[in-house]
C-alpha cells in the first residue's frame, strides 16, 4: 500500500520538492556563486592545522563563542550582536520561523533568492511580493515602505541574487525610519561591492537592523557551511533560544576562525574577482543578442535567445555549467554566470560567442 504522504504530511509542505541544483558534472562550474580561486597562500596548512587538533568526541560549543569574539572584533561589535549558523540558510529559516508565521507577514522584492519564499511558505509566513522593475530590476522603494509598514519583516539582497543591483542606503535608512518591521539585508556577496556597501555598522544604532553575511561566497567555503548576522542583541537571543543546538560543527567553527582572523589575505583574490566581473561584463555587452545588467557581486545576469537551450549546449557541448533561471517569473531568458578564473571567463565568452552566432 502507498504511504499516501500528501495527506500525511503537514499541509503547509505538501508541494515541497527536494531542492535541486541543477548540477551535472562539468569543466567549468559557473552555476552556483562559489569562488572559483585558490585558498590565499598558506591557507590550507593554515586549516588543516586548526582542524587537525579538534577533538570530534566532544560536542561543539553550541554558539560558537570563540568565532562569535573573532567576528565581533572584525565587525566593532560585541559577541551579544553575533549569531553563527549552519549557512546563511540556516539563519534566513530561523529568522523566519522565529519572527514570521500567521500574521507575521514578510516582504520581498522578487526576482531575488528563492529561499525566501520557501523558508516563509515552511514557516507559514505570509509573503508580500513588491515587484522589481521588469527591465532595471530597480527596487520600488515608495511601495516597499508602504508594504513594510504592515510587515513583522522585510529582507532585501544587496547586492540581489540573481540581479546584482544594492539596495540603496537611503532606502535603508527610510525602513528603519518610516516603519517598525524587522529589516533584515542580505550581504552574502556584499565583499564584491567593497565596505562601504555593508550596513553592518549601523547595527549597534539600529535595533531593528539585521545583517546576513556568509563565508560561502567571498571566503571560499561553501562547503564548510557557515553564515552569521550582525543583530540586536535581543534578535540574537530570540534566534540562539529556537536554534538546532548543534548545527555549526566543530570543524566548521574552527576552520572560519582562521580564515576569518586572515582576512586581509582574501582582499587581492576580491579585487581580481571584481576586475574580471568588469572585464566579462564589457565583453558581454559586446556580443550581438546579449544583454547583462551591471553586478556588484560575483556574477552577472544575461538575457539571450533561447537561454534554456543555450545553457543546455554550453554543458553538453563545451562542459560549462551556468544557472538556468529562464523559467522564473520576471527573468525569461536569463541566464546567471558565475565569474571565474580568467581562463573560464573567456571560455564561457568564447562558448557564447559561439552559440548565439549559430541562433543555439
Ligand atoms: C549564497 C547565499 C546565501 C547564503 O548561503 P550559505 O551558503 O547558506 O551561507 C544567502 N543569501 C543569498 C542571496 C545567497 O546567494
């Protein structure tokens, strides 16, 4: 007999599907965001150093306090401000399972990460979509302010995955001011776009500020899972009470410490990073039939003919894996393209260049 596990399965889950990346095996990965770069010099003795001599018999200091201090010191804040997950994943779910639910409504400005929808359809929040510009992707800041006004919470990306665009300070400092929802603004690839892009600093003057930063993306260490926020100190107590105890590993921890503590060390791979975005984004928009919108992160957005089809043939055909997001509401045809080394940059290039002569 079947389980029949739609009826058994909480109502408010029963159409979640298993999250897929779409990944297949390929030359050159540009799908997901993750840096493509070698560790800093010396790095990985570094690591392999700091996990070596952790005792795995041993629980993990469940808040991470040791990398909370080493995050507080590199942020000027205190430990209270810092909470450390399992991924920043970890920390949008539990923001929305602690703050959302019925009558706790959140808003979004899609197309952004589709988390957000997920972890607020699994937490039973109620979402108010404020759409982007169709062809900027530029935020409707009058409409957000309004909307928020009648929200428990807001998050934004800046910059957007997968658009690349900031959010505006101004509209920051306008949420903060004009409402009284949670503001939550989400840095996973705020390095790309340089310091001053991050409000982190005005956490400590504004209680109702969160702040999402990850070591996925700039740091090179999807892998290792480890994302934190910059927060209230009450924000942070109310998420530390709801938390899965455990779920930042004892590697993990030690591992972010030192690659957190050697940060410095990772501002030339940032800056390479950067001038490659730039430099694919030119040659780009040099390319009949394709267009990309500006990016502050480690990606960019193109739209060309037939994208489904030209990101099919880019695998199949020159093993070169890119996002395929042509099938989600406000971005046909678009395709996201990870920045690479510069050899994959210009394979990617040369691919495309390829295809869209040939009308893929
Ligand atoms: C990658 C990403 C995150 C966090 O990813 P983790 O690997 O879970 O830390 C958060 N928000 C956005 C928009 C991202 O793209």
């Amino acid at each position: 007999m079947a389980l029949d596990i739609a009826n058994r399965v909480r109502a408010s889950l029963a159409s979640f599907e298993p999250y897929d990346p779409a990944f297949t095996p390929c030359r050159i990965n540009l799908s997901a965001n993750e840096n493509t770069r070698e560790m800093p010099d010396g790095m990985l003795e570094q690591l392999k150093g700091a996990v070596a001599v952790v005792e795995f018999n041993r629980y993990p200091d469940p808040l991470a306090n040791n990398l909370r201090d080493v995050l507080a010191a590199r942020h000027g804040v205190e430990r209270a401000n810092i909470i450390v997950g399992n991924g920043g994943d970890e920390l949008l779910f539990n923001t929305l399972f602690a703050f959302g639910g019925p009558g706790h409504s959140v808003v979004t400005a899609p197309p952004d990460f589709a988390e957000y929808a997920n972890f607020a359809a699994q937490t039973e929040t109620p979402v108010v979509q404020v759409w982007r510009d169709a062809d900027t992707f530029a935020l409707d800041a009058d409409a957000l302010v309004a909307a928020a006004k009648e929200a428990a919470l807001v998050i934004l990306t800046s910059p957007n995955n997968p658009t690349g665009g900031l959010v505006d300070q101004v509209l920051v400092g306008r949420l903060l001011g004009e409402t009284n929802a949670l503001i939550l603004i989400d840095e996973a690839y705020v390095e790309f776009a340089g310091e001053d892009a991050s409000v982190a600093s005005w956490v400590p003057s504004n209680p109702r500020l969160i702040v999402l930063r990850t070591l996925s993306k700039a740091f090179g260490m999807a892998g290792l899972r480890v994302g934190y926020l910059v927060a209230d100190p009450d924000v942070v107590a109310e998420l530390s009470a709801v938390r899965q105890i455990y779920s930042v590993d004892v590697y993990a921890q030690a591992a972010a410490e030192v690659a957190v503590k050697a940060r410095e060390q990772y501002a030339p791979i940032v800056a390479d990073i950067r001038s490659e975005r730039e430099r694919l984004f030119g040659a780009l928009a040099e390319l009949d039939k394709v267009m990309a919108w500006p990016s502050s992160a480690n990606f960019l957005l193109v739209r060309v003919p037939n994208a489904a089809r030209v990101r099919q043939r880019l695998r199949d055909d020159y093993s070169i894996l890119v996002r395929d997001f042509s099938a989600a509401p406000g971005l046909a045809d678009c395709l996201r393209i990870t920045v690479g080394t510069r050899e994959e940059n210009d394979a990617v290039l040369d691919a495309l260049a390829a295809l869209v002569g040939e009308d893929a």
